[in-house]
C-alpha cells in the first residue's frame, strides 16, 4: 500500500509542475483586476454625467441664443405641439381608459 501512495505522490507532484505556479497565477490575476478597473473607468458615471451637462449647456445656449436673435427681430418664440408632461399625461389617461394599466 505505501509502494501506491508514492507513485500517486509523485504523479500528483508531476502534475502539478505543467499547471501555473502560484506567483504566474497572482500576476494575471493583477493583470485581469487592472484591466477590469480600466474598463469601469472607461463607462464611469461621472464622466458621462459631465458630457451630458456639457450636452446641456450647449442646448440651452443656443436656445437662449435663438431668443435673443428674436427679440432682436420683434418677435417671440413660442414652442410648437404639446409637451413631453402633456404627452405623458395623455398616455396616462389611454392606458387608465384603455384598462391595461399596470
């Protein structure tokens, strides 16, 4: 019975030889956090929010720009067709009528 435990010992001992050693194994799991965390940075929020607002300011400087131009001509600028409150309230009011509200 021992002559067995050897031989399996020694084939185990073996094996383990073509698997990653531990420190090759710790430096890709480094490697595959520090990609993982380059990837968070890439969608992270905070950027987004600030390309968002910059989006937003844009908006609103031209709108405000347009204002002026007609203010400038005697004229105002009145907003055409109903607005998103007014849609969603519509919408609202269909699916109440309609029965199929959630």
């Amino acid at each position: 019975k021992r002559l067995w435990d050897s031989s399996v010992r020694l084939n185990l001992v073996r094996d383990r030889g073509s698997a990653m050693t531990r420190g090759n194994q710790r430096d890709r799991d480094r490697e595959r956090a520090a990609n993982r965390n380059a990837a968070a940075t890439a969608n992270s929020t905070l950027k987004s929010a600030d390309s968002t607002a910059d989006i937003m300011r844009k908006k609103q400087e031209a709108a405000e720009a347009k204002k002026a131009a007609a203010a400038a001509a005697g004229t105002t600028v009145e907003k055409t067709g109903p607005s998103k409150a007014e849609k969603k309230h519509d919408a609202a009011m269909a699916r109440a009528m309609s029965g199929k509200q959630k």
